[in-house]
C-alpha cells in the first residue's frame, strides 16, 4: 500500500463530509482511503494510447423524437369555448385584492 493517509486528511475529510467518526471508523477509512488511491495508481499505469475518450461504457442514443408542432395555431377554436375573451386570451374575474 503505497498511499498512506494521514489523520489530519482523515479529519479534515470528516469535516467536510460533516462527519463525527470514531477512533476505529477512522482508521478504517484510512485503510479504504489507501486502497482507492492504490486502485487509482494502477489505472494510470494503464496504456491508454490509441483509446478514444467516452463518457458512456456503452453507446448513448438519443431516444426522444423530434419536437414538431402538429396542432397549429388554433385559437380560434379555442376562444370559442370562453365564456368571456378580451384581445385574443381568456378573460377571467379577478382573484386577487
């Protein structure tokens, strides 16, 4: 394990994380702090060279249709259906003081 935490990170990733831990959880976290970092390592030992940069494993498509209006424009016939209209929009009775 060639990454070692120290308790000050230890300590100052629990405040940021508002976390209270006990003697033990902190210890242990050291311990998955030092493994993650060692896992990290070891990826970037990988060759890379040649791969293209993705940000899905698997092939994202879009799955949504286009947005095409098929209605129009038809406030004619909508405005037929209040009982009051006033340019064009329906007229309500305030609500409101």
């Amino acid at each position: 394990m060639a990454n070692v935490i120290s308790d000050e990170t230890i300590e100052y990733v629990g405040i940021l994380a508002k976390l209270e831990l006990s003697d033990a959880e902190k210890e242990e976290a050291k311990k998955d702090m030092g493994r993650m970092l060692d896992y990290i390592d070891m990826l970037n030992e990988l060759d890379t060279d040649g791969v293209e940069p993705m940000s899905h494993v698997f092939a994202v498509n879009n799955v949504f249709r286009e947005d095409v209006v098929t209605n129009g424009d038809e406030r004619e016939q909508i405005l037929k259906n209040a009982p009051e209209q006033k340019d064009g929009s329906f007229k309500v009775p305030k609500t409101v003081e």
